[in-house]
C-alpha cells in the first residue's frame, strides 16, 4: 500500500494533524531532505512553515 506523503507533489495541497490533534491544510513548497517529508506553506503573514511526514499526513489534494 502506497504512503500519502509518496503522491505528494509540489504545489499540492496537504492536509495533516499538528501535535495539538487539530486539523491544518498547507500547501506543498519543497521535498524536505529528513525523512521524505515535504515543506508545507500554511499561509499568514510571514509564511509559516510545517512539515508533512508519513506520521501525520491526513488528505492530499492535487494542484489544479
């Protein structure tokens, strides 16, 4: 079975679970040299960062 964080591409929007247990949608800016995780741009006013790892990734949406 394939991993959630292996179809991830750039430009994709991904939704994972941050260590308070809530639900927080990004979108997927670089693959992270760690693990195979990927960079995730949540948005606001200076671009905070997450990251999406095999552990915590919810739903991958495709870019249009």
């Amino acid at each position: 079975m394939a991993r959630l964080v292996d179809r991830i591409r750039h430009g994709d929007k991904v939704t994972i679970v941050d260590t308070r247990g809530k639900k927080i949608t990004g979108r997927a800016v670089m693959k992270s040299s760690m693990r195979g995780c990927w960079v995730l741009n949540m948005g606001g006013r200076y671009g905070k960062t997450a990251l999406a790892c095999n552990g915590n990734v919810v739903k991958v949406s495709k870019k249009r």
